[in-house]
C-alpha cells in the first residue's frame, strides 16, 4: 500500500490500515534503518493520580526494585 506525502509534509494513510486501530488518534513515530515507524499510543489524562500509576505498575509487575534498577541504570555515565 502507498501512503502519500502531501505539500504540507502530511501523510494521507490508507483506509485498510487506519481499520487496524480503531480509536487511536496519535502514532509515535521513529526513524530506523531509514524506515518510518509508526506506532499506536494512547494520550492519558493530564490528571492521572499516582495511584492510578502504581495500578498499573502493578497489573504490569512491576516492582519497586525494578523501578530503582531501572534509575540507577539511567544515571549511569556511558563508559567510552
């Protein structure tokens, strides 16, 4: 399928494709291997409490120590 850009640097998706995910409105887009990559996201609310969060973290099993593994890998200097 070809999806065209338009002159205003849009791109005009094909039906078929936009069937494949009903009710999402925004794509995250990469660039890899000089390919374009889309990929669905769902906005949350700006008002999502953190206790909504730590919800999720749970549904997702994600514990505290992976939460500080995950930081103390962030913070670290890359090595060159």
């Amino acid at each position: 399928m070809l999806a065209k850009k338009t002159s205003k640097n849009q791109l005009t998706l094909p039906r078929d494709i936009v069937k494949e995910f009903p009710h999402i409105e925004y794509f995250d887009i990469e660039v890899k291997d000089r390919k374009i990559i889309l990929s669905p996201v769902k906005i949350r609310p700006v008002d999502a409490t953190l206790e909504d969060i730590r919800n999720k973290m749970e549904r997702l099993g994600i514990s505290d120590s992976d939460v500080k593994d995950a930081v103390t890998w962030a913070r670290k200097r890359k090595q060159k």
